[in-house]
C-alpha cells in the first residue's frame, strides 16, 4: 500500500538520534530490572502454591537469582556500563534461573503452571525492554537450550513428550511471537525517535529562525532611528545653506547693480556679461527658494542611546510571549512572575527590548525538549531585576564561559555587533547601559540569568 506519511530520514542529526536512542533504553531497562527485583515474593509465593515439597529448593534459587540480578545492577551502574549490556546479562540471568526451575520440576507438579508463568515473563520482557530485537532471539535461545539439557539428562523414556504436553509447547510458541513483537516495537520506537528528533531540530531552527528575525527588526529600527537623526539634521543644514546662498545671491544682485548705474561707460558687450550674471543669479535663487530639502549625508555615525523613563515589566511580558511559540513547540513549560508594582527605569527601549529579546530566545534554544522556563521582573534593594531560569539538564560553567566570552574581542556595540549578537554581545550591551549580567549553572538549580538595572523609583 502507497504510503503518503514517510518521513525523510536522510538528513537526520546522528549524534542525538542516538544518544535519544539511548535516553529511552536505559528508560525502559531500568523499569525492567526494577519490576523484576520486586517481583521477588511472587514468585517464591508460586513456589509456595504449586510445588509445597520442593519450594525451599525453589526459593534458593531464586535468591541465588536475584542476589545475580542486584549484584548486575549495582556493578553496572559503578563501572558505566551502557544499557544494553547491563540488559544482556540482566536479562540472561533471569531467564536462566526461571529455565532451571521449569526444568527440575517434579513430574507430579503442576508444570504447566511454571511454563506459563515463564511464558508471561518473557512476553513482558520483550514488549517492554528496547533493544534490537536479536538479543530476545538470543535469550529465548538460550531458555529453549537449558530446557532441552535438563529434559535431557532425565531418565525417562517419555521425558520429552512430558516437556511438549505439560506445557513446553505453549512457552515455545509465546516465546517466538514475543520475539515477533520486540522487533515490531523496536522498528515503532526507532521511528518515534527519528520523527522526535526531527521535530526538535526544527523546532530549534525555528527558534534560531524567529531570534534572527527579532535581530533584523531591531537593526531596522536602530537604521531608521538614525536616519531619522541624519534626516533632521540634513534639515537644519539645508536651511542654513539656503539662508547663507540668498544672502550671496542677493548681494551678488546689489554688485551687478550698482556696476551697472555707477559705470557709464561700460561697453556692450560687458553690459551683457553684467546681464547673463544677474539673469543666472536670478535662476539660482528662484530654484533654491524651491529646492526641498535633500542631500546626501555619510550615516556613519555610531548610534546614540536615547534614553527615557518607562516600566521594564511590560517589557519583560512583551519578550516571554514572544517565545510561548517555541516553547510550546519544544514542549516546555514557561512560567512568569512578575512584580504588580511599577519597575521603572531610564533607559534607551529599544535596546532594552533587544536585550530582553535575546536572552529568552538564548534560553529558549539552549535549554532541552520538556523543561521548565521560570521568568521573574521585580524591584529589588533600588534595581530592576529580571531573572531567567532553566530548570532542566545544566548546560555546565565550562560551556556558559565560552558562550558569554564568544564575542570577547568587540571593543564596541554597532550594527555589526548587534546583527549577530548572542549571549556574549547581550552582556556586554547590558554592561554598556550601566546594567549587570550574571549567570551560573549547575545540577541542582539548572541554568540561571540575571540582568539587572539601576532603578528610578
């Protein structure tokens, strides 16, 4: 059947597809090992009901079984053993010792008993556990060749007839089609991941994406600030220029005048001189009284800060819902607190805007799929406080330092700085306001951001 629904998997970002691959195994084997440890007095509670005479056999065991399991547990998690091999020998261990038990039950017990409970066993274990699915083939291998040794090693001549009536063949069964459907959740698992991972690529492309548009929009608005600077001041030295070239005009006008009343004997043909001058002199001043002003200017002029009285909070909110987009996209969940009372500043808004801008949408790309995104503005000791916190995987100190010394170089903030500012530009701009840009990360708190303005209240 024609399938309109693929997804394309060739562009795929290898290194998180597998590390998510890996997220969600260890996931799924520690819930494995868990229930299995716990699961401990049940079984020895089987042993209890089924076979009385030989449950103390059973129980020992099991204990042996279970102190294995525990002792896998804890030496893998000292030594770092990835997932998959600390499921293997888990797994192996508990399938083994369920197998011996199978294979030593008396004749007069309830056998089918044991062989349907070994059944469930491993039919949880394989539509539970996330690995390739070669390794359920393996292990139900392993199972079929400790019952088939032990049956084997009896002295009855009906011995395998007992193991394929009383049970055997329904475990047989179960256990392949289990394996069946460890390799079906193994291929919806691995597509789930894929789709996953592309989703948050794109979501952190959007993300880049809606930070690089918020930048061409405050460097629109910075370009028009200043020329609109420029544009008066073209004005004013238009309007002096023309005043200056109507007073020359005009005294160029009394010149040819009075040449021409106080000189008597001019010849004609400097009479016409005396003409075209006053004639084109006319023209001038007719065309600058006219002209409107336009001129050309170098706009090479760093931009000034201007500044102004304003609340910071409606800022701060304007910025987080900015970025509830992505955040819904990444699925986090962004949290805001701000102060009732009025956090007033002096301050140029626009760069403000900026900086506020830039941090959220920094946070935002920074911060992993499903965190918490905690946004405060308050009025704190005569400063305006924004804080900004990222409870979720710390991103380190180590990496917080390069990304806040990346731009360590500028020895300036202009519309080159500010077409490409990150982190690193936004500290700095806010150091330049007279502001503080702190930050830390760590395990227990996530990642933190503190900028901070002198306050006028």
């Amino acid at each position: 059947m024609y399938n309109d629904y693929k997804f394309s998997y060739a562009n795929i970002n290898k290194t998180a597809f597998n590390q998510e691959l890996s997220k969600r195994g260890a996931y799924y084997a520690n819930v494995i090992m868990w229930t299995t440890l716990f699961s401990l007095p049940l079984f020895l509670l089987v042993d209890y009901l089924f076979c009385a005479d030989s449950w103390l056999d059973f129980s020992l065991i099991r204990l042996i079984g279970w102190g294995l399991s525990y002792l896998i547990y804890t030496y893998s998690t000292k030594q770092n053993w990835g997932y998959l091999k600390t499921m293997i020998w888990f797994v192996g261990v508990n399938v083994a010792v369920n197998s011996i038990v199978c294979g030593i039950v008396p004749t007069n017990g309830s056998i089918l008993a044991y062989f349907l409970i070994l059944s469930i066993l491993v039919l949880i274990i394989n539509t539970t556990i996330f690995w390739p699915p070669i390794y359920s083939i393996v292990v139900c291998l392993i199972s079929y060749t400790i019952l088939f040794l032990i049956y084997s090693l009896k002295q009855r001549v009906d011995k395998y007839s007992i193991l394929i009536d009383h049970g055997g063949s329904v475990y047989f069964i179960i256990s392949a089609f289990s394996c069946l459907l460890a390799y079906t959740r193994y291929a919806i698992l691995c597509r789930d991941t894929e789709r996953s991972v592309m989703i948050d690529d794109a979501n952190d492309k959007l993300v880049e994406r809606n930070a690089k548009i918020k930048d061409q929009h405050f460097e629109i608005e910075a370009t028009n600030r200043k020329l609109k600077v420029v544009n008066e001041s073209s004005l004013d030295n238009m309007t002096v220029l023309m005043h200056d070239f109507s007073n020359f005009s005009d005294t160029v006008k009394i010149s040819v005048e009075s040449l021409k009343a106080s000189s008597s004997n001019l010849l004609p043909h400097q009479i016409d001189v005396l003409n075209s001058i006053s004639t084109s002199n006319d023209k001038l001043n007719y065309i600058a009284q006219k002209l409107s002003g336009t001129t050309s200017s170098s706009t090479d002029s760093a931009i000034n800060f201007n500044k102004e009285y304003f609340d910071i909070n409606p800022e701060v909110e304007k910025a987080v819902l900015d970025i509830a987009e992505s955040a819904m996209l990444k699925n986090m969940n962004l949290q805001l607190n701000i102060s009732p009372a009025a956090n007033n500043i002096y301050q140029d808004k626009l760069f403000i805007d900026q900086v506020l801008n830039k941090l959220m949408n920094n946070v935002i790309k920074h911060s992993q799929s499903g965190s918490i995104i905690t946004v405060k503005a308050e009025h704190i000791a005569g400063k305006a406080v924004v804080e900004a916190v990222s409870h979720g995987a710390a991103i380190g100190m180590d990496k917080l330092n390069e990304m806040f010394n990346k731009f360590r170089t500028a020895s300036s903030v202009d519309e080159n700085t500010l077409s490409e500012m990150g982190l690193a530009a936004t500290k700095k701009l806010v150091e330049t306001m007279n502001g503080t840009f702190t930050y830390f990360s760590d395990d227990k708190t996530g990642n933190y951001f503190k900028i901070e303005f002198p306050s006028t209240q």
